[in-house]
C-alpha cells in the first residue's frame, strides 16, 4: 500500500499552480455526450476520479484523443447503448461518485439510461433524490432495482417544466440542465445551486448552442434545441486547492505564491482565511502569503466566538472546512465550524487531538477548535487519510508538526489532487511516497 512519509516543521518557500477544477471536470466532461460533434477541453486535472470518467466514456463509445498532459478532445458520435446492461459498467460505474454525472446528457439526448449506485468518498449519505426528482418532473420514469443496486432511467418523451430543486444540488442542478438543454420547451430550475461550475457549463453549453439564461443566479431558464455542436473549453483553477495552499502557507509559516487563481471566481474563499488572521494579498491573478509567524482569528463584532459554517454558493464550500479546522488549531483565538452538509466530515479531527491540536468534537457536525497559537507545535504521528478533503487536511498538518509523520491511504488523496507530492517538493517540503502494509486503525 502507497503512503506518505512526512518529515514537518519546515518553512516552504515558492509558487505553485492550481490543477484545473475537479468538481468542473466531471462536468463538462459528460457534457461532451450531449452532441456527436468534437468537443476539446483543457487544464484537466490528472487525476484518479477525472481518468475513470474519461475511461468510462471510452468504454461507452466516445473516441478520446489526448492532446498534451491536460488537454482532450471528445468526439461521442457513436456511443454503444448496450454497454450499460454489462458487468463492466456495473463495476466500473459504481465506483465513481461522477459517473451519476452522465445520466442528465444521455437522457437529453438518448432518452435512456442507467447508472449503479455511484461509490465515492466516505462522508456520510449523499442523496441522489434530486437528480432523479429533476428528470421526473421533465418527464422521465426510473426505476431501481434493489437486488442488482441499479437505477433504469426512461426519458422517451422528455419535455420543459417548472422544477424546484429541494436541495441547491451542484450536481443535481447540472444533471437536470445536462437533460433539459435538449428537452422540448422551456424549463426553469428554481433554488438552482450557482457554483462557478454551474457557470462554466452553462457557458460551454451555450457555445454548443443551448439557450440558457440567468447564470450565475439560482433561477436558471432553459429553452430547449434539437441539437448541439461542439466547442472548446478550459476548466477554472480548482477552488479547494488554492484554499488549501492558503492553509499550507499558514500553518508552515511559508511565503507562498499561488498563480493564475482567477480570483474573481473564488467568491467568498479569501475573505474567510483573512478571519482567520491570514495575511494574502492580491497580486494581478494571483494571491501572495507572506511568511507569518503566527496569525490571529476574528470574533464576531459583539466579541463573541466566530463561526464558520458551510452554505451553497455564494456561501463558504464544505471542501475547505477541513483545511479551516487544521488551520485554526494553531491560531491565536478560537473558533466553531459547523459543518452542515455532511454528517462524518469531521470524524477526522481524532487525528488532530492525537497530534496535540485541542478540539472539542460537539457533535457530528460541529467542533470547537481552541488555537496553540503556535506555542506548542502538532507532532508527527501515523494516520489514515479517510477522505480527499481531510487527507490533504492531514497532510498539511503534517507538513507543520514536528517529526515523522505516515500517512496511509493516499489512493483518497490522489483521487482529488495531481502530483501533490512532488508539487510540494517543489517548494522544499520533505515528502516521499513509500510502499508500507498499514496498522489497524
């Protein structure tokens, strides 16, 4: 088994640049079913989750050419309907989370399609409600299958409606216009989440020759077309790697530039890591952290704890919660996050308390962090990455502690974030990759 050894404690100094957006990727790389003609797309990160979805359209029919490291093009002019009754997809569909992403396309443009249960990350229950309530309301009939864990979705007839989403889903929202872009009549998504991603797809979309308006609010309007064309693409930064090289540069006391963040799209992301006393500064497109030896957390104006909790766009993203926890365990004051979204996001934080971070779990959804204000530095320890957001949280508080610290499945962490290593050995931390059986845990 692959793991991480990490010798802390050491100020990093550099640039580094953010990999295309996961969350994006997955995206508009389904969106490519939508039409026969050739769609290029770039700055696509190389990355475990990204690579299957590129696979699995492969194995659906969809001629994939690599252009360079980050660049594809995506020619879906013959797609095999067939293949979605294998064993194969089964398999292969139903360990990736993304793969519930290609229903919306294949539905706008096949009228059919299906989907095992999606697999991913371990942080609790992710409902696929609102996906399958969206396709419904624009008149599509699924059906699922308990014994073989399979969702059989109908879309013959698909036509606009009113939907009014009962979550602001990101996936949910681009699955539902992904179908509806080719539905006949207008259909106008309320409580629609408007993530940058949303934005970017929609704008892709357009460019392929979909009516869609009120981007970048949560009342989307699509009128629908026959047919679409292809276009090109570049993903946008991605969002929680640059929040968490924000945090890397903080808890190392590194001077750390971050390039090409398309800072207008980072919405509220940098004025909640100034909260937390962290020094950045704008600098033409990219964000400037100036080494500090220690940082100081905002209470709210009545001088009471401050709170950061997650919300939908333009709220704060739950991706970087962990990174808020890691972070706030060596700041001056103290702080509560409160994760709403999922329930086992914060279970993680165990690791923290082992490594000498003083924590208060309340609950599953809340935990109190007391800051060190570095007077007592976290120390190496060896721990499990649980998920992608909370192993890249362990690994930058690793990254600060004092002594050796092993982290073991890091498959999770690569599943989010290209070259992590070497990228970090770039800017001088003492990271190695090794082949060790892991301890129970």
């Amino acid at each position: 088994m692959n793991a991480f050894e990490i010798n802390g404690g050491k100020p990093l100094k550099g640039e580094i640049i953010p990999q295309g957006a996961k969350n994006e990727a997955l995206q508009v790389i389904s969106a490519v079913l939508l039409t026969e003609e050739k769609v290029t797309i770039s700055n696509i990160p190389d990355i475990v989750d990204v690579n299957k979805l590129i696979e699995l359209l492969g194995d659906l029919g969809v001629a994939v050419e690599r252009l360079s490291k980050d660049t594809y093009t995506f020619e879906a002019k013959n797609i095999n309907l067939e293949f979605f009754q294998s064993e194969h997809f089964k398999s292969k569909g139903g360990s990736l989370r993304g793969s519930i992403m290609i229903v919306g396309p294949l539905l706008g443009r096949f009228g059919k399609a299906a989907i095992p249960k999606p697999g991913g990350d371990k942080i609790g229950r992710r409902r696929l409600d609102t996906h399958f309530l969206g396709f419904e309301k624009l008149g599509a009939k699924f059906n699922y299958n308990a014994d073989t864990s399979f969702f059989n979705v109908d879309a013959t007839n698909l036509k606009g409606a009113y939907v009014l989403l009962d979550e602001a889903s990101v996936t949910g929202t681009a699955n539902i216009i992904m179908a509806a872009v080719l539905a006949k009549g207008t259909t106008t998504i309320y409580n629609a989440a408007c993530e940058p991603y949303i934005q970017q797809l929609c704008k892709m979309l357009n460019r392929m020759g979909a009516k869609i308006s009120g981007i970048s609010s949560n009342l989307i309007t699509i009128e629908g077309v026959k047919k679409l064309g292809g276009t090109e693409h570049r993903l946008l930064p991605d969002m929680i790697e640059i929040g968490s090289f924000i945090g890397l540069a903080a808890m190392t006391g590194s001077e750390i530039t971050i390039k090409d963040v398309h800072y207008e799209e980072l919405g509220i992301i940098p004025e909640v890591f100034k909260r937390l006393g962290i020094q950045l500064e704008r600098r033409g497109d990219d964000i400037y952290i100036p080494a500090q030896s220690n940082y100081e957390i905002d209470t709210f104006i009545d001088g009471s704890i401050l709170t950061v909790a997650d919300a939908p766009w333009p709220g704060f993203t739950p991706d970087l919660l962990s990174i808020v926890i890691v972070i706030a365990t060596q700041a001056k004051g103290n702080v509560l996050v409160h994760q709403k979204m999922f329930e086992s996001r914060l279970f993680f934080v165990d690791k923290l308390i082992d490594m000498g971070a003083q924590i208060i779990l309340c609950d599953p959804h809340r935990a109190t962090i007391i800051g060190l204000n570095k007077q007592v530095q976290l120390r190496g320890i060896e721990m499990t990455s649980p998920d992608i957001r909370a192993g890249v949280a362990l690994l930058i508080a690793a990254l600060s502690a004092n002594g050796r610290s092993i982290i073991h499945n890091i498959e999770q962490i690569e599943r989010g974030y290209q070259d992590i290593d070497i990228r970090l050995r770039a800017l001088g931390a003492d990271i190695k990759r090794i082949n060790i059986m892991p301890k129970s845990h």
